[in-house]
C-alpha cells in the first residue's frame, strides 16, 4: 500500500472524490479540525475549511487543498504505517475528479 493509493496525489482538492478524500475527512476530524465534516467521500466546503485550519496550524502554506506538504504532515501526525494497512481498504473504490491526473 502506497501513500499515493491512501493520499493520491499531487493535490485532493474541492470536487474530489472517493476512500481517499474519505480518510482525509476522518483524519481531520480526529484531529479536532472541521468539525462540522461529514465523511461522505466528497470534498467540498466543509473540507476545505478543515483542510484550512489544519494547514493554518501547522504553519502550512493556506490553500484549503491536500497537496504534498499537507499530505506528508498528516501522516506524521497520525502516525500512519503505509505498510501495515488491510489490503481490502479500497474496496468498492469509487472514482476521483476527472478532471485530475490521479
């Protein structure tokens, strides 16, 4: 399991979607940012604001998108292990943003 199946990159942004932006909005809610998100797979307002304030907090650059150094400073924060994820994680994948090279 890569970071890049778990974050696909370079960028999740407003109008992504599917586990990934899913495992965003759990991350940032379990970290006490955008509160009022709702795991739904869809990244829309709500998560870009919780994106926000974490970028905001960590001394980030502010864009309300989930780009390398976003990424890269949620996975040091949760202390996620790529390597020992269940290999089952992205069943029932649901699509991205076309309109993005992941």
């Amino acid at each position: 399991m890569s970071a890049e199946r778990l974050f696909p990159g370079p960028y999740m942004e407003r109008g992504s979607k599917g586990p990934a932006v899913a495992t965003l909005q759990i991350i940032l809610k379990a970290l006490g940012f955008g509160k009022d998100i709702v795991v739904d797979r869809d990244f829309g307002e709500k998560t870009e604001m919780g994106v926000s304030q974490y970028q905001e907090a960590r001394g980030l650059r502010v864009d309300g998108k989930c780009g390398p150094d976003t990424r890269k400073m949620i996975l040091v924060d949760t202390g996620i292990d790529l390597n020992n994820l269940p290999a089952d994680l992205f069943a029932g994948e649901t699509t991205l943003n076309p309109s993005t090279p992941w």
